[in-house]
C-alpha cells in the first residue's frame, strides 16, 4: 500500500521576499524561454533558479545545476527561504476558471511526501504515460546537485466515503498561510495541518487521518512521471553501496494527492497540429477520411468552436474533428474500421480518443511512431481556437488539425489499473501546481 507522510517544508518567508506572487512559478515543464526570462526578471528569488536554472554561455554540463544548489544554500542561509519547524500536511486549493469558457471550478489536494515504489504489479503507485530519456536526465541532474524536490508529483487517489471532502472543507475555513493569484488568474490557497504529537501513540489528528485516507488504496500519477522516475534512479544511486535503513530522506518525494472521485478534476484536450503535409496532402488525406469516418462535412468555424471548445466537449464520445483551410468535419469512427490496428490492451486503452487520432494520423497523414518522436511533423495545443488560427495563417507549416475531447479521468484511472500506459499527450491537467509553495528538502 502507499505511504503518505508529513514533511517540514521549506518555504518563502513573505517579510523577507514581499510578495509571494512573484516568487513562485509555473512548474519546469510549461515554461517557455521567453517566460523563464520573465520568471528571472521579476524577482531575484524566483524559485525557477531553482527549478529550471538558465544556463549560461561557456557551461560545463552540469554549471547550471549547481548555480541551482547555489542559491538554495544562499537562500536558506538569509533566510529567504526556512524550514516549517513541525511536519505537516499541506492543504492546497485552486480556484480557477476553465479556459476559454465562465465555468469557475475549486479543486483540492495535500502536499506530502510520498514513499517512492518501482512501478510493477505489486507497486501501490501507477503511471499511466511514458517518459522520454532527456527531461528525465535533466531531472536527475538538478536532484543530484540540490537534493531537494522543486515541483511535486500529481497524483489520484479514491475516497468513496466523501471524508477527505468534509476534512478539506473544514480546513479551508481557517486563515490559510499562502493567498495568491497567478498570471492566469488562478487562485491559490495553502493551509499547514499539524497533528498533536503529545499522544504516546504518535500523532493524531485530520494530517494522520488524511494521509491514511489518501493511503487507503492506489495512487495513480496524473503529472509529474518524470519527476517520479527521476526520484527512483536518485533513490536507488543513494542506497548503492550503503548500509542504509529503509526510510532516509529520499526514499520519499514531494507530491500532491487529489481525491478524485468527488469534485471535479480539469484535463484539458490535446489536439494535434500536422505540419508539411501541402495542399495536395491535405486534399489526399480529407479524400479518405470516410474510410475509416463517418464524416459531417461542411462545419463552419464558429460550430467547430462551439463542439471542441469546453462548451461542447463530450469527453470519452469517440468523435474527433479536422480543420483545414477547406473548413471543418466532424467525425465517428465507423463500426470495425479501427479494429485491425488498435494496439492489444484493454478496452480503456483500446477505446481512447487520442488512439484512434493516432491511428488516423499514420493511416491518413502517414505520420508513424518514427515521425511522432522526431517531434517535427506534429504540434499541440489546448485550445481549438488556437489550433485553428495556426492552420489558417499557415504558422510553422500548419496545414490541418485533428481536434480531439479530453481524456476522461476515468479513463486515466482505469488505464493504469490495468498496467498500460497511454500514447504521449493524453492528459494535461489544469491547473497546474504552482512551484515553490512547498519544497521538500532530503532531510528529517
């Protein structure tokens, strides 16, 4: 079963950085150069010197990492950032509008620390996408020089019982220690919760009982499976070698554990961009979409927004939507047309809308499995709009793109369960955990 455990977070002290709003950061993997620049402008303490250090001309390798551990030591020693004298949970809120739509939404969660397992059939803890050598080698450079976690892991877990829920709500009804809103008008809220310790038999109180709520069954990753790979290799390299106790410092890492069976949890669509197909191209691939389709053609831009925009997703329908410059379609996978090359799995894997987008794309556009990790042939977004204007003005070669709904959390779930994986963009949940409410230092 999972371990889900208090920890003494390292975090900003407000009178020694103003506000906090400006220290904080998107997490690594979101940040474009141009906001990273931004991120380092506006404040010296910007926890992205942390978490994605800028590397600079004539860097060695790993120059960047330790400029990164660096300012951690500098940091903790002005006490810009200080260590919570007592372990704790941390209850954590998001209120948030779902973009491109007036529907408000409030998700919560706790920061912990989680015991890290090998994935496998025993393993409490599952992924369900895979992970690509680079990101996970930068990673594990940044862990090694700073031993600390930056950014958490998102991860989901079931309270069919609703007292997670009722736990929160009381908790959310006391001042919190952190209120800020971010650069996408996300509100974000933090609360410390610390257990009477006086008891012989350890703890007690709402942090034991959540962490043992939160304990009670699978925990399924949502965001962060790099960071969590990386976190295993750091682990196992640590204990080479040594005489070492199960339970040192990095056999956890920092994570956010999300009841989902009872509020509403956000992913976002990812819909595919196809580059360099041409005119000709295009016109062959529509030509063959009632293959594999059956095919409303004609669709207007204003009701391609409507249908793909959070408006209209019907997520887990089995539709995909294609705009090119032509205009749009709306399609339905024909009974048994996809079947010969769906891969082997379960039906949740099987029945995937970004599957048969896969499948489309190689069957249609002739981008394989070799095309898609070159990178150079595809490129996403989250917003149907934008996606659109991006075939329309031609931008970076964009000639069509496949519209898709977001992947069910169900479906994530159910994935995972079964011990499979999902094609790459499956999910992007929203919103993201903000970096530098809490960072998780490798020390008791």
């Amino acid at each position: 079963m999972p371990q889900v455990r208090p920890f003494r977070a390292l975090r900003y002290d407000a009178q020694a950085v103003g506000d906090l709003a400006l220290v904080v950061a998107p997490p690594y993997d979101v940040i474009s150069l141009e906001l990273q620049r931004r991120l380092l402008d506006r404040h010296p303490a910007n926890v992205v010197r942390l978490d994605l250090p800028l590397a600079e001309p004539g860097d060695e390798p790993d120059d960047r990492y330790r400029r990164a551990a660096r300012s951690l030591t500098s940091w903790r020693s002005a006490g810009i950032l200080q260590r919570d004298p007592r372990p704790a949970l941390y209850a954590y809120e998001q209120t948030y509008q779902i973009p491109g739509s007036t529907v408000e939404r409030s998700q919560r969660g706790i920061f912990c620390r989680l015991r890290l397992e090998p994935f496998g059939p025993e393993s409490g803890i599952l992924p369900h996408e895979r992970t690509m050598s680079g990101p996970k080698e930068d990673r594990y450079r940044l862990l090694r020089a700073t031993a600390v976690n930056t950014s958490p892991v998102v991860a989901l877990y079931a309270d069919p019982g609703g007292r997670t829920e009722a736990l929160l709500g009381e908790v959310v009804e006391s001042p919190s220690i952190v209120d800020l809103v971010d650069d996408d008008g996300v509100r974000h809220r933090l609360w410390a919760i610390v257990d009477d310790d006086s008891s012989p038999e350890g703890p007690a109180g709402p942090a034991a009982e959540l962490a043992a709520l939160a304990a009670g069954g699978p925990i399924t990753i949502a965001d962060g499976h790099h960071r969590y790979e990386t976190a295993l290799r750091y682990r196992d390299e640590r204990r080479s070698g040594a005489a070492t106790d199960d339970g040192a410092p990095y056999d956890d890492l920092l994570a956010l554990l999300l009841e989902s069976g009872r509020q509403d949890l956000t992913v976002l669509p990812t819909h595919r961009i196809v580059r360099g197909l041409g005119d000709d191209g295009v016109a062959g691939m529509a030509g063959r979409l009632q293959e594999h389709f059956a095919v409303e053609s004609g669709v207007g831009r204003d009701a391609m927004r409507r249908a793909f925009g959070p408006e209209g997703w019907t997520a887990g329908s089995g539709r995909l939507g294609l705009w090119t410059r032509a205009g749009g379609s709306i399609m339905s996978a024909r009974a048994g047309a996809f079947e010969p090359f769906l891969p082997t799995g379960s039906d949740a894997l099987r029945g995937l809308d970004v599957v048969r987008a896969g499948i489309a794309l190689e069957r249609l556009a002739g981008i394989d499995a070799a095309a898609l990790t070159r990178g150079d042939r595809l490129a996403y977004s989250h917003d149907a709009t934008d996606a659109m204007d991006r075939v329309d003005a031609r931008r970076d070669g964009a000639d069509a793109v496949f519209l898709l709904d977001p992947t069910p959390v169900d479906s994530v779930i159910a994935v995972a369960a079964n011990g499979e994986v999902m094609p790459q963009k499956s999910t992007y949940f929203y919103p993201k955990a903000l970096t530098g409410l809490v960072i998780n230092p490798h020390e008791w």
